[in-house]
C-alpha cells in the first residue's frame, strides 16, 4: 500500500503568522500519527517561514512512523538532517525566494554534487529521494548518482488533471516506468489532493509515498484533520 506522508509546514506557518506557538507544531505531528499518517513531512528553508529548524530537532524523537526532511542541500540543511538522522531526506533544488517548490532537479547538470550528496547520507543509514519532473534524462540520471528513490513532481499532473486526465498522467506513468525499471523506489507530491490522488494512484499503482502538505491542511479546517488523513488514505487503497 502506498504511504502517504503528511507535510506539516502549514501549520507552522499558522503558527508564525501570530507568533506564541499556536497551533502547536509538535501536537500536530503527534496528532497525524494518531490519525493514521504513515509519516510526517517537513520543509525548512532559511528564511524559516515555516517548519524552523528548531521544529525539526524537537518532532524528530515524537516520530513513530516515518520522518521525511525535504530541503535544498545547503551547509546548513546537510548538518541539520545529519544531525536530526531521520528515515529518508528528499532533495529539492528550491531558490531561496521560492513560494513553494517548483521544480525539480537538473540531474544532468548537478548529477556530481547530488551523487556527493547522497552518498553523505546513505553512510549515515538515512534513505535518499531526488525531487525530479518526468524527463527521460532525469530519471536515468537520478538512478547514477546512487539514489534510494525519486519523487516526482506533480504539479503538471494536477494543473492538467481537470483538462485531460489521461494526458497530463501519461507522462508521469512513463517516468515512473522507467524509474522502476532503473531499481528506483518511488514517490510523488505537490498539488496532489482529493480529487485527483485516486487517479494517480490508480495509474501507478507502484508509488511508494506520497507527501501532502497544503490540500491535505487546507481540507482539514472544513473536515477536520482525522477525518481528513482518513479520506487520502482511502484514495490510496482502491
């Protein structure tokens, strides 16, 4: 069954937007677990917006599931995942002014320094995932630099879905042929959420994570977050 990792920053970013620590980050993370999540995401970025790094170094000994870092591998992030030890950190090329992640990796171009860079991690028994888009050279690429898994991003398959369902999948089913093919695990995020999760699923079914962040949290203030875990989790098991 595919696992579906719940990002948190959201919540963190509520929190910040008032300051004083509600809601309550840690409560948060222990709560998703509670409510069926079979992971819990973060993703600190320098700026701290939203998840601090303090988050991290005070979630990670609560975890009884999966821990799952994302992050632009700089100095500073390298030494908190190193530090922190969680199951599997995701790598993501983020600009330092970005919103939101949005897009993946250059293999081709930054393939020496990812392959350093997973090797530091895989050394200290932490499982590694490229954040890539559905490019044939990526996902063959990703495979060289000695990555556990790639997590696809798909934000293309969600801004398309409603257009053409089966257009904007296929390429995404492509990569994730060949993903396979190369002994790559899988993953995916960004946009995913109720409407079209099922479907990719269905299409991939395959896919070893997921991780949903900000459909997930904004479902939960109308359906509550239970509630809300319960029905992704249902979109992952058909």
């Amino acid at each position: 069954m595919t696992k579906l990792s719940v990002n948190i920053n959201k919540i963190a970013t509520l929190r910040n937007a008032r300051g004083g620590n509600i809601p309550n980050v840690l409560n948060a993370a222990i709560n998703c677990q509670v409510y069926g999540a079979d992971g819990i995401t973060v993703h600190p970025r320098p700026d701290e917006r939203h998840i601090r790094y303090k988050d991290v170094l005070e979630i990670r000994p609560i975890i009884k599931t999966e821990f799952n870092i994302e992050g632009n591998p700089t100095e500073s992030f390298i030494d908190l995942v190193l530090s922190v030890k969680p199951h599997q950190v995701t790598l993501v090329p983020d600009r330092h002014d970005a919103i939101t992640s949005n897009a993946g990796w250059d293999i081709l171009k930054y393939r020496n320094f990812l392959t350093d860079v997973v090797s530091t991690f895989k050394k200290e028994g932490i499982r590694t995932s490229l954040f890539i888009d559905t490019e044939t050279v990526n996902v063959e690429n990703a495979a060289l630099t000695g990555t556990d898994r790639i997590e696809l991003y798909t934000e293309p398959f969600a801004s398309g879905f409603t257009k053409n369902a089966t257009e904007a999948v296929s390429p995404f089913v492509r990569a994730a042929v060949i993903a396979r093919d190369a002994g790559l695990g899988l993953n995916a995020g960004h946009d995913l959420n109720l409407d079209n999760l099922r479907y990719f699923h269905k299409n991939i079914p395959w896919l070893l994570e997921v991780s949903i962040g900000h459909a997930l949290i904004s479902d939960a203030l109308y359906l509550g977050l239970e509630n809300t875990i319960q029905m992704y989790k249902r979109q992952l098991a058909d």
